[in-house]
C-alpha cells in the first residue's frame, strides 16, 4: 500500500497496522493533548489531537507528523512536544 493512502487512511491490513496503544492525554494551558500514535510495521508515526472547549463546545485539531519512532513511549512524547509547540504558537489559530 502506498504512503499517502496509510499516511491518509484509505485502505487497511489484518497486521494490526493503525493506531497503536496511546498515552494518557495531558492538560496544557486550558488544552486537552491526546497522542494517537500511527503503527507502521516496527515504527510508529507521531500524531494526536489537541482540544478545547471555547463556548460550550469542544473543538479538536488532529495532526499527522512525518515522524517515526521505534518505541511507542518516545513517539508518545515527541507528540506532547509537538503539540505544546503548536499551542505556543498558534493557539485557538489551530481550530479554524
């Protein structure tokens, strides 16, 4: 299967590919950070979701890096790395 179509999520394998066991999320400046790291054969590929209620609704940004790790608890906190940066940095931006 191509890149893009796992990196996009068309297709599947019986190999137990996909999402791989998550950390706990993590509270960061009033933001929720889910890591939902991506298995791909041994590695695992950084993504997660950020989240926020702003006027009683809760709003998430999901992101997809082109990062691998070969462990599971690295890649995990590679994603709250990632994800506090880009809160820093773009705040409520990344909801729009």
């Amino acid at each position: 299967m191509s890149f893009f179509k796992k990196l996009f999520g068309g297709g599947g394998s019986n190999d137990n590919d996909g999402a791989a066991a998550a950390a706990s999320t993590v509270e960061h400046e009033g933001y929720t950070i889910a890591p939902s790291p991506v298995k791909e054969g041994g590695q695992y590929r950084l993504a997660g979701d950020i989240s926020r209620d702003i006027d009683g609704e809760t709003k998430t940004h999901h992101f997809i890096r082109a990062d691998l790790f070969t462990s599971l608890d690295e890649c995990n906190e590679a994603c709250i790395r990632k994800a506090k940066q880009v809160i820093s940095e773009q705040g409520d931006g990344i909801f729009r």
